[in-house]
C-alpha cells in the first residue's frame, strides 16, 4: 500500500515562517537586552571599584590624621613639639578648585616618631587634571612629587573637595572634614557616582 505524504500549503508555510522570524527576533532581543545590562553593571562595577575604594582610603587616612603613637604626646596633643598634630593643610593645585587638596601627617608604625623617608608619615590627596594624586615625598599641594592614584584611561574625576569645620566640644576642639568625591566612566560619560562623607577626625590636628 503506497502512503502518500502532503506537503504544506503556502498559507501555511507563510505563517510557520513568520512565528518563526518572530521567535527569533524575540530571541534576538532577549540576548542583545541581556549583553546590554551585563555591560551595564560591569562598567557601574569598575566605576565603583576605582571611585569607591579611593574614596574609603581617603576617608580611612583622613581619620588618622593627627595621630601620635607616644601615649604622653597623645595626652597633651598640642604640646610643642609633636611632629603630628598642627599639620592639617588644604590647598589647590594651579588651576583646580579650592580645597581640591589636603596635606597631612600620621604615626602610620605607632612609634612615636616621625618617618620622612619612604615609606614616609606625610600624607595628602588632590586633584589634578581629572585624576586624583597621592602625595609623595612630602610634596606640598602645588609641588610635583605625586602619584596617580585613579587611571584617567577609565575614569573621569570632576570633584575632589575637602570642607574642615573645627568646633569646641567640652573645651576641646574637634575637626570634622566633609569629603565629596565625583566622577565619571571616561567611555560613558552618563554613567557616574557621587561620594559625599563627614569624617572625624579623633586627634589634636589644629
């Protein structure tokens, strides 16, 4: 018995060939949606990564500024003579804005010294050119003799500023030092981050 097998009518194989180019095109935007939100959130990632952890070690040094690892200077912290205490600095580099700058020194090894070769005790940050610089060296704000710090071939910084406030507290004067910290993916310039923190600062530094 011979079995005879029919083949699809035009209508029909119309219709099967556009759920088809709809299935795929649907596909095809699902994956291209996807890629675009990986993107996304691995540029938003390196953003946070290069942006986020400068401004922490920022925030974490600025803390220490001041500090003496001498317990008896510690207890008079404005004794003369402490090579930590009264070196809080703000400052500019030529041509960026004011307090885009700050200088000053830590007991980084607790020994009650203070260390001007490397690794040295005399700290600071500043902006320069769309990047933040570390100090070296002891550099002053508008001196040479700093380091990059952001990579400006992917991020883009458009602030770095330092706010001191010193106020009495039971006779005591405290330094509170607001930091505000933008920028911007060099590649995506919509894509950007804003860091705003008020830091104490615990030791004498004024």
């Amino acid at each position: 018995m011979r079995r005879h097998w029919q083949g699809m009518a035009l209508p029909e194989l119309i219709i099967v060939l556009g759920l088809g180019s709809g299935a795929m095109l649907a596909l095809t935007s699902l994956v291209a949606g996807s890629v675009s939100l990986n993107n996304h959130l691995l540029n938003n990632a390196r953003l946070t990564e290069e942006l986020g952890n400068v401004f922490a070690l920022i925030q974490s040094d600025l803390q220490r500024a001041g500090y003496n690892g001498n317990t008896q200077q510690i207890l008079q912290p404005g004794a003369v003579g402490s090579a930590f205490s009264q070196h809080l600095l703000f400052g500019a580099y030529s041509g960026e804005p004011a307090n885009s700058c700050v200088t000053f020194r830590y007991d980084a090894n607790s020994n009650g010294v203070l260390d001007t070769q490397y690794p040295n005790e005399l700290f600071g940050y500043r902006l320069q050119n769309k990047t933040i610089e570390v100090r070296k060296v002891g550099a002053g704000c508008q001196t040479k003799g700093w380091e990059d710090i952001t990579d400006n071939d992917v991020v883009v910084v458009t602030e770095l500023s330092f706010q001191p406030t010193t106020v009495n507290h039971n006779g005591v004067p405290v330094t509170r030092i607001a930091i505000r910290l933008s920028g911007h993916l060099k590649a995506n310039s919509g894509l950007s981050q804003t860091y705003i923190k008020t830091v104490l600062v615990r030791n004498h530094v004024g």
